[in-house]
C-alpha cells in the first residue's frame, strides 16, 4: 500500500522561504514573468508602432500573433528539450535567445525585421519557461512545492496585467526618445542580470537524462498547434476567411496523426513528446480541463475589459491596466495562503472559487456603466481564479520527477492555447456586439453571461478534481 499525503505534502528539500531556495525560484520566476510581460505589453504601443513603422494593419497583428504563435507550438518540444539536454542548460539558453532578440526588436529598422525578431523571441521564451515548472518539481517538494507553484500562478497572472500597465507608462514615458522601442528594450538589462547570476544560482541537473527527441511527434503536433492557433489570432481581423475553416480541419487531422504516432512510440518503448504514462497520473487530466478553461476565462476577460475601459468609459492605456491590479493582489493572496487551510479543504475549495469568478463574471453587464469601480470587480474575479495554484498542485501531486518536463509543457501548452481561444472566440462575440450596438457598454452584457457559463462548465472539472481518488487507487 502506498501511503498519500495531503498537499502540504512531506517534509520540504527546498524552502522558498531561506538560503538558496529563494533566490533560485526568484530567479526562475523573474524568466517566466519576462516571457508572460511580452505577450501584452505589446499591445498598446501598437499605435505609436503604425505611425514610426507605416505598418499596415496586417504587420501588426503578425507583430502581436508572431510571438504567441512561436511560443504556443513549441512549449511542448521547449519542456522534452530540457529534459533531454538539461533544464538548467535549456532554461539559460531560452534565457539568451530571448534576451539577444529583445535587443532586436527594440533596434528593429522595420516592421519586417521586427516580425522576424517577435517568432524568435516567442521560440526563446519556449525554451526557458518550461523548464520554470520542471525544476520546481525536481527541487521543491511538500509545502515548499505548494508555495513555490502559487508565486507562479501570481507572476503568470501578474505579468498580463503588469503588461498593460507598463506598456503604457514605457511608452508615454518616452524614455530618451525611444518610444514604442521600450516595451522591448527594457528586457535587455533584466536578462543579462540572470543569465549573469543563473549559472551560479540555478540548479544543477541530476539523474538520468538524455535520449532523443521525438522527431514524428514533433512534425504532427507542431502543425496542428500552429494549424489551430493562426485562424483563431487573425480570423476576426480578416473576416473568418475560408483558409482559417481549412486550417483548423487540417489542425484536427495532424492532431488525428499527432495522438497515433504517440501511440505507436510508446508501444514500441520509445519516448513520445507526451507520455500516456503522465496521462495516467491521478488527477491530471481534470487539472487540464481546469487549467484550460480558468486562463481562457481571464484572458478574454482581460482584452474585452480593456477595451470598454478604454472605449465608453475613455480611461487611457495606463489607468485601465492599473485597474486590473487589485486582481492580481487578490489571486496572490489566495495562491500563497490556502496551503494555511485544514488539509481537508484544499481541493474542495476548487470548486468554490470557479463560483465566485462566475459571480463575477456575471456582474460585469451590470457595472458596465462603471457606477462601481471596475477594481472591486476585478478583485473578486481575482480572487476566486486564486485557486489556479491548488490546481497546479494537485494535478501535479503524482506526477514523477522523471516525467516532470511531459506535464509542465503540457499544462503551459494548454494554458497558452486556452487564453488564444477565449480571446478569439469570446472576443469576437464582444466585438460583434460592440460594433453593432456601437457601444462597449452593451458588449459587455454578452461577455459577462458567456464567461460565467464557461467558468461555470469548469466546475465539471473541479469537482472531479476535488475528489480524493488516488488515495482509492495506492489502497
């Protein structure tokens, strides 16, 4: 019989809370908060971009999506990378490519160059990120573990809102006449400051690694992520147009492909890209229900706020990104404390804080009007999303170091695609209401009822995540 634990866990290896612990997970959370700033804080230096750059429309959606697009296709093969050549190595050198291509793009003479630069700064970012959960798994345990996934939780949600925030300060600011070149530039002093500290403070890799890359995987599912992704980013701007429908039953052929050469690689004792072994592993695929609707629901709610902010309610760049702070506040507060609750309440509380999003979700028509400050609203929504790092920890509760790279890529994975398809599809609901009724306003009803239903559906995966069946199972 094996023994379970609740998810306070055993005894810590690596505390976040002293010595070297702290400064190591400091460390790889400053990474992965650079790869989440980058994906938003783009956005609103676009205006400053069209009049320096003469960018067309398209040029600038290729900026934003160029980015996404490389980093959402390649998490997967960034995660099995680390664990063939190392994580500490991969992570480093995500770190550099980043860094270098940041400097790129903010020296970038062109939209051309500039779009060249963003797909290999979004491949950097999907070297280093995934390799920020595979070595939590591999160097904290317990509680230190517990606390180390709810500081990640904060920094993924905290870097889409601090995007924003400091898109729009960077480029009012104008520093030394740089203008929308900030928004890049200024990764370039923070990477060179880690990679100057990393090899110093990051671990160093341990146990048996190596093996080869899964080439026939890697060809199936890179096409159907990408297949699925480009329509989703583009089709609203472009009209839905016939190749975007094409694109995405070709995506679901290649994922057809993609499910059976996993299959044969592990009958035949190889290493497929997504092992069925880390499938099996109790409680992970209700996490990845989870996981795939919680970050839709929040990016979504993300852009389709920003814009009422900015349209009916004419706040600018700046006061509508810091609108979103007291959410972020909120969800850390919850991703570092619930691990204070009786062990018996850590996953039911799952399912309570899906409710309270959906609660929130639903009062966004209401206060559409903004009678009551969007702070406290965002503050709720906040709030109940905080249980994304109980997920984390409960889904990855049984997962062996050994398959630590498989199901930090997966769930990085899903949670990039998932913010993709909430934007795209519930965004586009926004704006089609929006552009009818001319008024953001109205939009927002729509919005609020079509978030509270998706969080409401992710409740299915709450509840079955919160029951206690692997204890059933090691009995």
């Amino acid at each position: 019989m094996t023994q379970t634990t609740d998810l306070r866990g055993v005894v810590p290896e690596r505390d976040v809370r002293n010595g070297p612990g702290r400064l190591t997970l400091g460390l790889l959370l400053l990474g992965q908060f650079m790869a989440i700033l980058d994906v938003n804080i783009v956005n609103v230096a676009l205006p400053t971009m069209r009049v320096d750059l003469h960018a067309s429309g398209a040029a600038l959606q290729l900026i934003v999506a160029g980015y996404t697009i490389a980093y959402a296709v390649l998490l997967i093969t960034g995660a099995r990378l680390g664990d063939i050549a190392g994580h500490r190595r991969m992570y480093l050198t995500g770190l550099a490519v980043f860094t270098v291509t940041s400097l790129a793009c903010g020296l970038a003479p062109s939209t051309g160059p500039l779009i060249g630069f963003r797909f290999l700064q979004g491949i950097g970012a999907a070297l280093m990120t995934p390799q920020v959960m595979s070595m939590i798994q591999r160097n904290f345990t317990g509680a230190a573990r517990g606390r180390a996934l709810g500081l990640y939780s904060a920094v993924i949600a905290g870097g889409v809102v601090v995007g924003q925030a400091a898109g729009g300060l960077l480029v009012s600011a104008d520093l030394l006449g740089t203008g929308w070149r900030a928004v890049f530039l200024v990764n370039v002093p923070i990477g060179a400051a880690l990679l100057a500290t990393g090899p110093r403070l990051l671990p160093r890799d341990t146990g048996p690694r190596g093996g080869d890359l899964d080439i026939r995987g890697l060809l199936t599912l890179s096409p159907a992520v990408l297949l699925f992704v480009v329509p989703l980013i583009l089709g609203h701007e472009l009209g839905w147009p016939l190749w975007g429908w094409f694109s995405l039953a070709a995506s679901a052929a290649f994922l057809a492909a993609f499910v059976v050469v996993e299959r044969g690689a592990a009958a035949r004792g190889g290493r497929p890209l997504i092992s069925p072994r880390v499938l099996r592993a109790p409680r992970l695929l209700p996490a990845c229900g989870a996981i795939m609707l919680a970050p839709g629901t929040w990016g979504s709610f993300l852009f389709t706020t920003t814009l009422h902010l900015q349209g009916d309610l004419r706040m600018s760049p700046l006061e509508s990104g810091l609108a979103f702070v007291p959410s972020v506040t909120a969800f850390a507060v919850v991703g570092l404390n619930w691990q204070r609750l009786p062990a018996r309440w850590h996953r039911r509380v799952i399912p309570v804080g899906f409710a309270i999003a959906a609660a929130g979700y639903l009062c966004i028509g209401p206060l559409a009007g903004g009678g009551v400050p969007y702070e406290l609203l965002t503050a709720v929504i906040g709030f109940g999303l905080g249980v994304m790092s109980i997920i984390m920890t409960a889904g990855l509760e049984h997962v062996p170091a050994e398959d630590a790279a498989d199901a930090s890529g997966l769930l990085l994975s899903l949670m990039q695609i998932s913010q993709v398809i909430g934007v795209a599809t519930i965004g586009t609901l926004f704006l089609t209401a929006a552009e009818s009724s001319g008024s953001t306003r109205h939009a927002e009803y729509g919005t609020g009822w079509a978030l509270a239903a998706v969080a409401l559906v992710g409740t299915v995966f709450t509840v079955l995540l919160a029951r206690d069946r692997a204890s059933a199972r090691e009995a």
